[in-house]
C-alpha cells in the first residue's frame, strides 16, 4: 500500500490544478467562508460538531499574519451569528510564530481573547517538527490568561508521551493525532504498530489525569482501541470527543456519532486550498488513496 499511495502522491502533482481541484473538493469546504458555514450547517444538522481551519500556507510577511488574523476573527463571528456548533484551528506559524515568537503571540492572544468573549475555543495545530517547542511554548503563556486554547499533539513522535506529562501539570485541552509529517527516523516512529501503541498509551495518560481529549483518528483500530479504554477508565462523555477529517471515512463518523459520542469534523477552507492539498497529499498518503478510490468510484 505505500508504494503504491506514494505513485498516487506523484501522479496527483503532475495533474493541472483545474483537476487536481475536482480530485480534493470533496476534502475542502470551499473557497469562502460562506462555503465553510453551508458545510458546518449540514454537519450540524446531523448532530456533529465541526472545527474550522482557513488554509493559508507559508506566511512570510507580517502583513500575511494580520490578513490571516482577520480571517480568524471573521470565523469567529460567524460562528456566533449563525450559532454553529463550532470552533477555530489555527496554525501558529499562520499567525507569525516563525517571525517572531512575541508578534505571533500577541496575534494569537487577540483570536484566542475574542474567542473568550464569543464563549468559544482555539486549537493551535501542531505543524512539523522545528516549531514543537515554539508551539508548547505559546500554549504555555496563553494558558496562563485563558481556558479556551488546546493544542494537537503528534503520537508518531518519540517525545510526545513526555509532553504531554508535562503539558498535564498545567492542565491542557488536546487533539491528539497519529501526526502526518514526514520527519527522520530519529524522532519519529515509522512502524505502523508502534505508533498505534503509543497513540494509545498517550491517550490512556491524557484521560487518568482528566484531561479533555479531542481522539483524533480515522483508524478503526485506535477507534476500539479508545472505546476500550473509556469504558475501562470510566470516563464521562463531557471528557472527550472523536475527531475526523472532512470527507474522510463518513461511515466510520456515522457510526460513531450513531452511538453516542460527541464528534468534531475539520473543515479546511479558504482560497489557498491548493497548496494545503498537495502537501496533504504528501504528509498522509492515505488521504491519496481515499482521495484516489472517490476519483475512480472504487467502493
């Protein structure tokens, strides 16, 4: 399978982006926020919850960071006026963090403070490797003024079980997700299995020490897995809830949602849609090969 999701990567990079859109409109809300608010809407009606992410890619400028700080804040106002079950992921180096750790701080506090106000929630997406402290280190001073801000942690990486033991000393908010970056061997678990094992023994940590835990996942094995392990710890349903990709694995959403637990779906927008879904594409080749399967209708 990963030889062959990684020619499904290659064949989809040298496709026009006119086509390359029809292959990933099925994964994005659309261009506009609007767009986003129709999707959100029609999840809502099914009882799920959604969080929204305007994509933006390789920020450079400070102007790059207000523009993408505006539109942060104009999804937070939409959500209250439409009163969506929603909330905001936003990537730090999107808001400046690689510019300047203090300048992203301060943009990011100014969405983090109106979310306050809006009684509604940020999660700060974990990026690649080189801002892993960056981003603990920004969750750290946020948490000190608000409740409101979570962050994803990566369970491919080897550091992560002690992250989060320490990161449960301050009390945290977390998705945590297999982790999609292709990062070296050093840091990272490359075996499928292992990085199961530690998804789980990292969740089983987050839940003893009563954390809220977003389980992020379309693996129907780390899916029982966290069944298993809710049931055993007795954890109640205001403690955690399920995660998912827009258009990944609906059956599996359905079935989660039909049995009771709380589900969230990320729900990517925006008009930088293409860069976010080429480096999906080569972050996670199993979204190529969904992706590659609803282009050919293989079922």
């Amino acid at each position: 399978m990963s030889t062959l999701n990684n020619t499904i990567v290659k064949f989809v990079e040298l496709l026009p982006k006119p086509i390359v859109k029809i292959f990933a409109q099925r994964y994005i809300a659309g261009d506009t926020l609007q767009d986003a608010i129709r999707v959100v809407k029609e999840l809502n009606s099914r009882g799920i919850y959604a969080t929204m992410d305007v994509l933006g890619e390789a920020i450079q400028t400070k102007s790059e960071a207000l523009q993408a700080k505006k539109e942060c804040l104009e999804v937070l106002e939409a959500i209250k006026d439409n009163n969506l079950m929603a909330n905001l992921s936003v990537k730090p180096t999107q808001l400046g963090l690689a510019l300047d750790k203090e300048y992203g701080l301060k943009e990011t506090a100014e969405v983090v403070a109106r979310a306050k106000e809006l009684n509604n929630f940020v999660r700060l997406d974990m990026e690649d490797s080189p801002y892993t402290d960056a981003t603990f280190e920004l969750l750290k001073c946020l948490r000190e003024k608000f409740d409101n801000v979570g962050v994803v942690v990566q369970a491919y990486l080897k550091r992560t079980l002690s992250d989060v033991q320490l990161l449960n000393k301050i009390g945290t908010n977390y998705r945590l997700c297999k982790g999609i970056y292709i990062e070296p061997e050093e840091i990272a678990y490359k075996d499928k299995q292992k990085i199961r094992d530690n998804y789980l023994e990292i969740l089983k940590t987050m839940l003893k020490d009563g954390n809220y835990v977003g389980i992020a996942t379309h693996d129907d094995y780390l899916v029982n897995g966290a069944l298993k392990l809710l049931k055993e710890l007795n954890v109640p349903k205001d403690k955690y809830e399920f995660q998912m990709l827009y258009g990944v694995k609906e059956d599996l959403r359905d079935k989660i949602n039909e049995a009771g637990h709380k589900i969230r779906i990320y729900v990517p927008f925006g008009k930088q849609w293409y860069k976010y879904s080429i480096r999906r594409l080569k972050e996670n080749p199993q979204v190529a090969w969904y992706i590659t399967k609803s282009i050919f209708m293989f079922k």
